[in-house]
C-alpha cells in the first residue's frame, strides 16, 4: 500500500487536489446548492484557510474531504488517494477536528487517545507512545490522567487536536478550531497550530475569524454562497485594495446624501452602504470609501459634510483588511455575514 511518505515526495504533488467539488441538499423547500463546484489545491506543509460567513460552504466542504458526506460531484484526491473510489485510504491519512469536538467528558485523557489511536491500527505500545509525545507537545503534559471534563475550554480543544493526531497523519482538518475560546485560549491554541506546520503537518482548518485568518494562514480562499470568491496569501488579497478605507458613521436618513458627498469632494474607485452594521448605534449607516490617501481625505469630506448639514457619529481611516476584501468582491461585510447567519 502507498504510504503518505512515498505521496509526499512525489515531486510537486499537492496533498490535495480538488475539481468541481459540489454538494446540493434537498430540503422540504427544494435543493440548497451548499457547495456549487469548487477547484483548489492545497500545497504540502502549507496551512491552508477556508474564510467566510457561517453558511457559506466552509463545513461542508470540509466534511466532504473527510468522507463525512458524498459529493453531489466533482472529484478530489486526498493524500494520493481518490476521495470517491478509496474513502477508506482517505480516512486513514487524515487527522479530523469537527466544531463541537469529540472527547467524552467521563473517560481519561490519556484513554481517549490510545483508544484512538488503537482503532487506526496502532499497537498498544505505540498508541500510548504517540499519545504521552502529543500530551508534551501540545502542552497538556500532567493531564493523561485527568478526565477531559475537568479540563479548560482551551485545554479540550487542545486534546480534540491531539485525537485527530495520534495515528501519525500529516494531514488535518481543523473546522472552526477557536470558536468558544476567550482571546488568550484563542492565541494559545494558534501557536500549537504554527506548531503543526513546523512539524511537517499539512494543515487545512475554517474559520470567520478574521483575525485568526489573518494570523494563522499561508493562504486563504475566501468563501461566499457556497463558492470560492477569492484565492490567496492574507497579504495579497488585501494587496488587491489599493489605497485606504475611510468608514464614516451617518444616521440612516442622511446615508444617501453622505454618499452623494463622498462623490463630489473625493475620488471614490469603492463605496458601498451597509445598514445595521454597528448594532450598538440604531438607525445608523456605516459607508465605507476607499480612497487614494485616507489622511488627505478626511478633512475636504468633513468639510463638505458640515456644509450640507450632515454631523457624522464617527469616522475612522485604515489600511485595507480582509474584512474589505470580502466588502469590495461581494458587497457586504464579513463580519456582518457572520453575525447575520
């Protein structure tokens, strides 16, 4: 049987290989396109980030990588191996981390592990030997024999990882691998995860955290109803804003006239309007401009604003960030998609 060493070093294969991936549900309503036909590798040793709202096919293609569920269509090879004719192979050479993760609350960390890693066909002596090196790397060395619902947020999640590495692959997915974490938990956690890189460990994980995109991913594809909207390294996406995004706070009946401002006094090559944005000031506009220079702008756009009257509630300038790339291909924020789904 091939083994994921002998794929690896097969000369510029990628550890996966995806074509025209989809996936269509039937709901008492109809069919749901979750996934609509999605093409992308993902290089060996490369941490690869599937970024968007919740809904937009994130899970879903996730689960279908690891066999959870079958695809509509399209094709993928995972490890060298065809996800459609060798699930089984598939399975195998994948470490999986779902959401909600998978210890028992009642059972030994350390029992958990070696079970396991037993029912990948591990020996017992070697189950327990890859469960004691993963309990020191992922800093949970003292805890095997603990019961993993004594354990912190963080500290579980820690352990889901170490249940989807003990049987050696060097492929994992990790979906939503923070979510529920407080910030220093999060950051921990993202440490351990560079960590796996540096193992060797190929690393595909999802996420709505823009921060976490942004500080954990070699690359992203960004994803919006179920489709690939963009493809890059965090760096060259926002590289694909030129200029600054001024973000200007008005009341929602002056929204139109603000922008109509915008126009005249700047030179605007993107505007969009979002209602609602900012749930802590009702019945406010958040218009967002990107501009040549955001510093030489703010004072010609607040003059103009005070001659028509209008008295914006705040008004910020900043460098482009994912959240805009994701404004400026799809008109709508991210973070607004994610709170909104």
């Amino acid at each position: 049987m091939e083994t994921i060493d002998s794929v690896r070093d097969r000369a510029g294969a990628p550890m996966i290989e995806v074509r025209g991936l989809a996936r269509t549900f039937t709901t008492k309503t109809g069919p749901v396109a979750a996934v609509t036909g999605v093409d992308f590798d993902v290089h060996d040793g490369e941490i690869l980030g599937l970024l968007g709202p919740n809904g937009a096919g994130k899970t879903t293609t996730l689960r279908m990588l690891s066999t959870l569920i079958a695809p509509t269509s399209g094709e993928a090879t995972i490890a060298g191996a065809d996800l459609r004719a060798e699930p089984r192979i598939v399975r195998a050479r994948i470490g999986y981390v779902a959401q909600g993760g998978t210890t028992n609350e009642n059972e030994l960390v350390l029992d958990e592990l070696v079970l396991q890693a037993r029912l990948f066909g591990l020996s017992k002596a070697q189950a327990r030997a890859n469960a004691e090196e993963l309990l020191v790397a992922l800093d949970l060395a003292g805890l095997g024999g603990r019961k993993c619902g004594q354990l912190s947020g963080g500290q579980r999640r820690r352990v889901d990882i170490a249940l989807g590495l003990v049987h050696g692959p060097r492929l994992i997915y990790l979906d939503e691998p923070t979510t529920g974490l407080d910030p220093q938990s999060r950051a921990n956690l993202w440490e351990h995860i560079r960590r796996l890189r540096e193992r060797g460990t190929t690393v595909v994980l999802t996420t709505h955290y823009l921060e976490e995109a942004d500080a954990l991913c070699d690359r992203l594809l960004v994803m919006d109803h179920g489709g690939i909207v963009a493809d890059g390294s965090p760096d060259e996406l926002k590289r694909r804003i030129s200029g600054d995004v001024v973000s200007l706070e008005i009341d929602d009946a002056s929204a139109d006239l603000a922008i109509e401002v915008a126009r005249e006094v700047l030179e605007v090559r993107s505007l969009v309007s979002a209602d609602g944005v900012d749930d802590t000031h009702t019945g406010m506009t958040l218009v967002h401009l990107t501009v040549e220079r955001g510093d030489a702008a703010v004072v010609p756009l607040l003059r103009a604003l005070d001659e028509r009257g209008l008295a914006p509630g705040a008004l910020t300038v900043k460098r482009p960030s994912l959240d805009d790339v994701f404004l400026t291909i799809t008109g709508r924020s991210l973070r607004e998609g994610a709170r909104a789904s």
